[in-house]
C-alpha cells in the first residue's frame, strides 16, 4: 500500500529559515542546512523548500543555494518560490529539485503548468495553491505570498491546474497558516475529491489528532506542516507513530 | 568503480551522482555516448516524457551506445524510473515511442481505480520481492521505496519481473534481463534501502 506521507516545510527568506502566523509576522527560526540535516537524520519522507521572498522580489529561488542544499538531502526534495518559466523547472531540477512547486507563476501563466508537465512529465510539477476565506464566505485563490487575489475559486483552481497537467495539489489555508488551530478539512476534502492527484494539506497542523482529521475528514494524500515541528516538541516520527496506531498506512 | 551516468539533460542527474559516490562509486556524469568505453557500470537516470527522452537520446547517440553496452555483457545496466521505462519495447505516451526494447514489454499510463485513486503514483510504497536476486541483497522483502511516476512498464515477458508493488494492481517495479536492470523507484531517493541497492548493483558480478 502506498503510504501517507508526512512533510517539514521549510520557508526560506533572506538567507534564513522563517516562520510566520497568516503569511505575515515571520520569525526567524534557523538557517537551512542544519535544519535539512536534522530531517535527513529523522528519515522524514519528503521536505518541500520554498523561497516565499522570491516572488515579491520578482526573482527564482537561488538553484546555486538549492544545489548545496540538495547535496546534503536523500530525501525527495520539492522546490518552489518564483517559478515562472519552463527554464526555471529546468534549472531547479538540474539543481537537484525532484519536484518544482508552481503557485503565482501558474496563475499568470496557467498554460506553464501544461508545458512544464510535457517537458519533465506531471510527477514533477505540484501546483501550489493558497487560500483564503473572506467575510462574505467566499474562498478564494491568492497569489504573491497572500498578497493579490487571483479572483479564482480554489477547488475550481485545483481541478483546472491536475487537468492541464499538474501531477500533485500542495493546498495552503492562509487563515489556518501558523495558527496550529487544525487544517481546514472541509475546503481539503471538496479539493481531494474533485481531482484524481495526490493533495498535500498544508496550513493549520497543531497536534497529530488535526493531522488524522486532514486524513480522514479531510481524504488528503500527504499532511504538510511546519510551525508544528518548529515550535513544539511534536515530530514527524512521533506523528506517524500515532497515525500508525489509528490504522493509516505510514512508512515507520 | 567509474560508473558512467547519461545525461539526457531532462532530469534531476546530481541526486543519482551523489548516491553512487555515496555508495563507494565513481560516478562519471555525461552528456556524450564517447564516454562509455571506461565505464564499469551504467545508469540510466530519468523523469519526464518517454518520447522527449528518446528523441534526445537518439540525437546524442546514446541508443546505440546503451544498445552495443547492453549487447557486450559486460557492463550491467541500471535505469531508474523513466529510465527503467526506456528499456521497453514502445511507451504510449506522446501517442507511441519506440523504446530501447531491451527488456520487451510496453509503457502504459496508469488509470486511477477506486483501489488506487490518485495517478502519478507519488510516494512511499512496497517493493514485493518476486524472486531472489543480488540486487536485493541485504533489502528486507516489502520494504517501502519512493516512487513518482505516471506511466508503468508491462513486460511481456513475466521471466523479467523481478519486483512488484500493490498500486491498485501489482504494478511491475523491478525488471532484470541478463545484466540488464530497472526500476520504477528512485534507490537514490529511498535512503538507507535504495542504498543498499545501488551498492548491490555496483557489487554484481555481470553474468
């Protein structure tokens, strides 16, 4: 059976490992390579890296830094912050990438995701998807770091970007982001069941009782979490241990 | 051990290099076929599109390069994922390929099914041991091993199935024909098993 997969998030901004509350008030909580270490020591099954100051810098993520990372990291590796063109994946897959993460760059340009995914194939291109739940109710797509509204519903977004070639949806609750309150299983559960790719839920992880819920309310693939690991004693290991324990197929 | 790694320039090449050296190869990586009368071992790495990858491959002058070293005997063989898929008869995808054809067999999309509902197949997933061979030495049988991947290989010939891995169906994830070998999974993703792999693989003693 293929296994749930539990990913660290690192977000990268200015030569040092952030995290923030909302996609705002960033901490600074480290630098990268001991950071990479510590999970390639733990075994974790994946990481996903993301340069959140690449877009409003109107920049690519530094595949220079992202080769020396990759060097020090046997686990699959997914890589996103400013992706614009079909020669950045190109670039961040020669620099040791096994995954481009694709977000403001797709809403601009939704047809990169359909030449990006002819060229290197779908198993490597994740649309990057984040959100937001207005007061009115609506939910809608944002783009620039949670700057700019893309006047897109998110699971219209999600199925749109898996049919244009998109191979995995990395989904991100703005309002839940950093506030260890639970994902939003409701909006992951509407993305999970309108398209046929793996959904990483990502924003919201505060204990390992919201990540069975992101499991089994929320029908996600792989649970995605950072402030979690940074700021509490919880771990990926122990998290498997007690998804494990609730009968989810976990690589222990 | 000069292991010689093809560069088609459409992958990800640094995280095969780095674990062979890892595993006491000498990883050689190169874009030009001239460069295999040295090597000791070859890899073939790959993500992406069959059909881009063997229009480059056939541009380079890597078919029948891979072709001739596969023919000798005395160089095993290793593709890894699209690589792995490069050694089929024909791939489906961009509407019908030809393949290197060293292990006979077709490249099919893998169909989502209730069993199996999401396609790429991404993840940690188990490696079923269908017989005995030295490039499992050392790799407990089920153990979990990475795989990313849209399409799947169906060998014809069931005497080539070296693994398989329960995706819905029992997707083949390991083939072997004389010392030629693939696989579906990244080893080079799949740290302390796909280690021992590769080490098992350079250790082989070609047949």
């Amino acid at each position: 059976m293929l296994k749930i997969r539990i990913i660290p998030v690192l977000l990268y901004k200015n030569h040092s490992l952030v995290k923030g509350v909302g996609f705002r008030s960033w901490r600074r909580i480290g630098t990268a390579v001991p950071a990479i270490k510590v999970y390639e020591s733990r075994q974790v099954d994946e990481l996903i890296f993301l340069d959140i100051a690449a877009t409003p810098e109107e920049r690519m993520v530094d595949h220079i830094e992202i080769d020396q990372l990759a060097d020090e990291c046997s686990m699959p590796l997914t890589v996103g912050g400013g992706v614009r063109t079909t020669g950045d994946f190109h670039r961040l897959l020669r620099a040791g990438a096994d995954k481009v993460s694709v977000n403001t760059g797709a809403i601009a340009n939704p047809g990169l995701i359909d030449e990006a995914s002819r060229l290197y194939g779908s198993q490597c291109v994740v649309a990057s998807i984040d959100f937001m739940r207005r007061a009115d109710g609506c939910i809608e797509v944002y783009g620039g770091g949670g700057a700019r509204a893309a006047g897109k519903n998110p699971v219209a977004w999600a199925r749109e970007a898996a049919d244009r070639g998109a191979g995995e949806i990395l989904l991100t609750s703005i309002d839940r982001d950093g506030t260890m309150t639970g994902y939003d299983t409701g909006l992951i559960r509407r993305v999970a069941e309108s398209v046929s790719v793996p959904v990483i839920a990502a924003g919201g992880a505060g204990n390992y009782e919201h990540m069975r819920q992101a499991l089994s309310d929320g029908k996600a693939d792989a649970l995605a979490a950072a402030s979690i690991f940074h700021f509490t004693e919880q771990t990926p290991v122990e998290a498997k241990r007690y998804l494990a324990a609730r009968g989810f197929n976990i690589r222990i | 051990m000069s292991v010689l790694i093809v560069d088609h320039r459409l992958c990800n090449i640094d995280s095969v290099a780095r674990a062979v050296e890892k595993c006491g190869g000498d990883p050689v990586v190169s874009a030009a076929p001239q460069a295999v009368g040295k090597a000791e071992r070859l890899i073939l790495p790959g993500v992406g599109n069959f059909a881009e990858a063997m229009a480059v491959l056939h541009k380079t002058g890597w078919v029948s390069a891979i072709k001739d070293t596969a023919a000798s005997g005395a160089v095993p063989l290793l593709g890894i994922c699209l690589g792995m898929q490069l050694l089929a008869s024909r791939g489906e995808e961009g509407g019908g390929t030809e393949g290197l054809d060293l292990i006979p067999g077709e490249v099919l999309k893998l169909a989502p099914s209730d069993a199996a509902p999401r396609v790429p197949h991404i993840g940690w997933n188990e490696v079923v041991q269908r017989r005995a061979d030295p490039v499992f030495d050392g790799v407990d049988d089920r153990k979990d091993f990475y795989f990313v991947h849209s399409y799947h290989f169906v060998p014809s010939d069931p005497a080539t199935v070296l693994s398989t891995t329960p995706y819905g169906q029992d997707l083949v994830s390991a083939v072997r024909k004389g010392n030629t070998f693939g696989v579906q999974f990244h080893p080079e993703k799949s740290m302390k098993a796909g280690a021992q792999l590769l080490r098992n693989f350079l250790a082989l003693q070609p047949c």
